[in-house]
C-alpha cells in the first residue's frame, strides 16, 4: 500500500507550472471525476456486458503501450542533451532530467489506475449473485441461528443493491481518472521531447 500512496503522491507533484514551478492544486480533478461517475451512474441505467468487453479491450492495450514507454524510459536509451558549458544549458538539462523521472511516475500512476479499471470491469462481468442459492447454503451450514433466513435475504439482497452502483461509479472514476492520466502523460511525453529537440538544437 505504501508503494501506492507513493506513486499517488509522486504523480501528484507532477502538476506545477514547468516554467515558474508553481504547484497546482489536485483536488479539483478529483472533484470533478466523482461529479463525472456520479453523473454517469445516474444517467446510465446499467454497464452492459459489450462496454464492459470494449473497455477491457481498450485498457489491456493502453497498459501494454504504457509499458512500453516505461521501459523506454528505464532503459536509458533516450537521447543526450548537448551541454555547451553555459548555465542556462545546464539549467535545461537538469529540468529536462527532471522531467524525464516524473514521466516515469505518470506512467506508473495511469497502470495502477488502469488495472484497478480492469478489475471492476471484471467483477461487474460476474453472473449475479443467487441470493437464495446463497441462503441455501448458509442454512445448509447451520449459521442461520442468530437471523432468520428472511432476515439474510432481506441483508443480502440489500447489500447487492448498494454493491453494485458502487462498483459502477469506482469503474467510472478509475475510467475518467486513466483516460484524462493517459493523456496528460502523451501530451508530457510531447512536451519533452519538443524541449529535448530544441536544446539539442542550441534554441
């Protein structure tokens, strides 16, 4: 959990002015995601079965491209900047190389963010749940002796109903919250390589 929060974090502080360095607030990314999923939950019905198969579909290949990057970036094979002895050149440097480790946080954060999507995906995917096959079963284990068997019903029944929609609106948020990650990375991605070129070039 540990590795998590840090990864949390370091992605975190990826979101400043690369100019003045000036940190911009998170939360209201937050915000507006749970906006978003609750939103998405109340106008939609339901997840069918072919969004959740699409979204699978479309996650597995975004980790896989996302990998991809992380390895390019771990395995040190990214172009050198030219170093002409001024200090504003190595002042480049150092905020490109910067910029380079935060990338590898960003990554990072979108394939957690990702997986937890994937899974959701997957549980909502699960048959739904038989709640008398499942008092059945209780009762068959003797473990009905402080509720009544109505009262397990009523329990379970009352958990699916709630379950659900929470599941639904954690597929929405972890959706919303990759998406809008994947593209921030790309558009990071861009930007440092469109800063590498120019410094090679001497601009």
């Amino acid at each position: 959990m540990s590795n998590f929060r840090d990864i949390i974090r370091n992605h975190n502080a990826t979101y400043y002015d690369y100019d003045t360095g000036d940190q911009k607030p998170v939360w209201l990314r937050y915000v507006l995601v749970a906006f978003g999923s609750i939103g998405l939950v109340l106008i939609c019905e339901t997840v069918p079965s072919e969004m959740l198969g699409a979204l699978l579909t479309v996650q597995s290949i975004l980790i896989g491209f996302s990998f991809s990057v992380m390895f390019f970036l771990l395995s040190g094979s990214l172009p050198t900047i030219a170093d002409n002895g001024s200090i504003e050149a190595g002042l480049k440097k150092e905020k490109l190389a910067k910029l380079a480790r935060e990338l590898f946080y960003n990554v990072s954060y979108f394939n957690v963010i990702a997986l937890v999507s994937v899974l959701l995906s997957l549980l909502l995917l699960l048959p739904s749940i038989d709640v008398d096959a499942l008092v059945e079963w209780i009762k068959k284990r003797s473990v009905l002796t402080f509720w009544t068997e109505a009262s397990w019903r009523s329990f379970f029944a009352t958990v699916i109903d709630w379950l659900k929609p929470a599941l639904e609106f954690m597929l929405y948020a972890t959706l919303l919250e990759s998406l809008t990650s994947f593209a921030r990375t790309v558009g990071r991605v861009s930007f440092y390589f469109e800063r590498k070129l120019n410094t090679e070039g001497g601009t």
